[in-house]
C-alpha cells in the first residue's frame, strides 16, 4: 500500500481533525503577530504625534503602548505553546504509529523510546566524547528473519563559554542527530569494516584513532574497490581486507548508492560482530509536525512514509535475509 492508497483508507480523516487542532494553535501565534505589530505601529504614532522636544513628556504613554502588546502577545504565544505537546502526541500515535503498522502490521513503535546507549557504542562509528544521550520514535522489528532497530537519536554535550560582553552563554555541541538504525548481519564477521559518506578530509575525524574507539588503534586500512561511483561517494576502512570485500559485493555498494539517495545526507556505516549499523545524519526533528504547515500534504507523508520503510529498504537492498557464510 504506498501513501495516496493509505491516505484515502486510513490517514484522512484524522488528519482532518489534525489539521483542526493545528489551525486552533497556528491562530495563537497569528494574533500575537497582530498585537506586536499593533503595539509598534502604536509606538511610531505617539513619535509621528509629537514634536522631538516634547516627546520625553509622553514616555509613559509611548511605554504602555508597547508594553501592553508585548504582554498580551506573550501570553497568547504561552498559551498556543501549551498546546503543542498534546498535537504532536496525538500526530504521532494516529499518524506515524499508523504508518509504520501499513509497512508491517508486526512492527513495534514507541514514540518515546530510542535505540540503547550501548548499540549507538558498539558502531565504533563516532569518536567523540558526549555528555548528553537520547532521542525518540524507536521502531522494532523484523523483517523476513532479519531482526532490527531504528530511532531517531540526539547525541551531543551543552558548551558554557563567555562571549565578548562577558556574558556566559550555552551552546550544543552536537555528536549526532539523525536516523540510527542497526539489524543483524547475514555473514559471519571476524574484522571491523566502515563505510563514510565523504572524502578523505571530512571522513578524517571519524576515523581518527581516540581511546574512545577501538582502544585507541585506528580502524583498520583504507579499502580500494573497483566501483568508481561508490568510491566517489564513500570512504572505505576495515581491519580485514578480504572480508570487506565479501562484504562489500557489487550489488551491496549499489544498493547503499541508492539508500543514500532516498534522502542525499550525510551517513556512515560499520559491520562488526555479525551486525550492521547505519547512522543518516539530519538536521531537523524527524518525526515531529510543524504548526507552520498544513498536515494535508502528501509530500510531506511521503517523507515520512520513506523513512519509516527505510527500515525495510535497508534489510531488502543489503540482502541480510540471504543467509551464507553458514549463518542462520
């Protein structure tokens, strides 16, 4: 069933009544921009009004005629605010539980569990050091025998710096945000071997050698491989020659060519330990509905449609329900 054929069946009367709830928050923010814009034009006609000398005479009116406004716009943006956590809770258990059930009846989705702490390490894939670790929208599951797991995961550490005024500011220092998914793999793994989105600079960071990953030894060495597109697009490493490129057959680098253009963002990859690991870097929150635009849009359920079947794509475009290497 795509999206259009799941809009019609499922998806379209609670959309409508979505789109109610939104326009009934969007309202409050509209307004709000009326009174601001209401109290400045008030302010420029209290100095359009008056003579230049006379203008300290009237401070107090030209204060109230701004400060007013900006209280009753406060409190409106407070109150469309309050609405917001219980729109975007009920977008996600009518419409984004919904759609991951349309790909897979099986499937489990919890809106506010992530991927563990421990599978995001056991990808080797990021060396930096974090303090803070979550995210949201976990999906569990099978498919065919392969099982997996994906959320959405923000990793990072707040910075506290002093700025030129002197004043102490704090600032996100993001590790990375974006789709994390891992599954089990159809091949035995004796090495370590990790694929890059980029070119040898940008990729130098991920596989520099830091004791946070891989006990301070790099990982591995730089794989050639005959695929001129694939090395275009991607950095290669591996403890184990041979086994990367058993791994990393013809078809398997073709398909990661075409996840990547799903989406066209930056991601990385590593096989260890008989699984896989994918981390697809974005810069918005996935899952969640913006106010700003009508949840009619089919485009934007595509959107959501896709990455939620990445899931599928993933396992059916890498081949893991193929079993050899003897593993079952």
């Amino acid at each position: 069933m795509n999206i259009d054929q799941l809009f019609e069946k499922s998806l379209k009367k609670q959309l409508q009544h979505l789109e109610s709830k939104r326009k009934s928050i969007f309202i409050f923010y509209v307004l709000a921009i009326a009174v601001f814009m209401g109290g400045i034009a008030s302010m420029a006609y209290y100095f359009a009004s008056y003579p230049e000398g006379q203008i300290k005479e009237y401070v107090g009116e030209v204060l109230f005629s701004l400060l007013g406004p900006l209280i009753l716009g406060g409190y409106l943006i407070s109150f469309g605010n309050k609405r917001i956590p219980a729109y975007k809770k009920a977008y996600k258990k009518e419409i984004v539980e919904k759609i991951a059930h349309s790909i897979d009846s099986n499937w489990k989705y919890d809106s506010k569990a992530y991927i563990s702490e421990k599978a995001y390490k056991e990808s080797k894939l990021f060396n930096r050091s974090y303090e803070e670790y979550g995210g949201d929208d976990k999906v569990s599951g099978c498919v065919g025998k392969t099982v997996f797991e994906s959320s959405e995961l923000r990793v990072g550490s707040y910075h506290t710096y002093v700025d030129g005024d002197g004043d102490s500011k704090r600032e996100w220092k993001g590790v990375f945000n974006g789709y994390y998914f891992h599954a089990d793999f159809n091949k035995h793994l004796k090495g370590e071997t990790y694929v890059v989105c980029g070119d040898l600079e940008s990729t130098a960071g991920t596989f520099q050698a830091t004791s946070s990953n891989t006990k301070g030894k790099k990982q591995g060495s730089m794989v050639a491989l005959e695929n001129k597109e694939f090395a275009k697009r991607f950095m290669v490493r591996s403890t184990d020659q041979i086994e990367a490129r058993y791994i990393l057959t013809p078809k398997l680098m073709e398909s990661l060519l075409n996840v990547y253009q799903l989406f066209k963002q930056p991601m990385q990859m590593s096989f260890i330990d008989g699984k896989v690991y994918l981390a697809i870097f974005f810069q918005f929150a996935l899952f969640e509905p913006t106010i700003w635009k009508s949840v009619m849009n089919i485009k934007e359920l595509n959107k959501l449609y896709q990455l939620l079947n990445l899931n599928k794509t993933i396992i059916e475009e890498l081949d893991l329900n193929t079993r050899i290497w003897t593993k079952e």
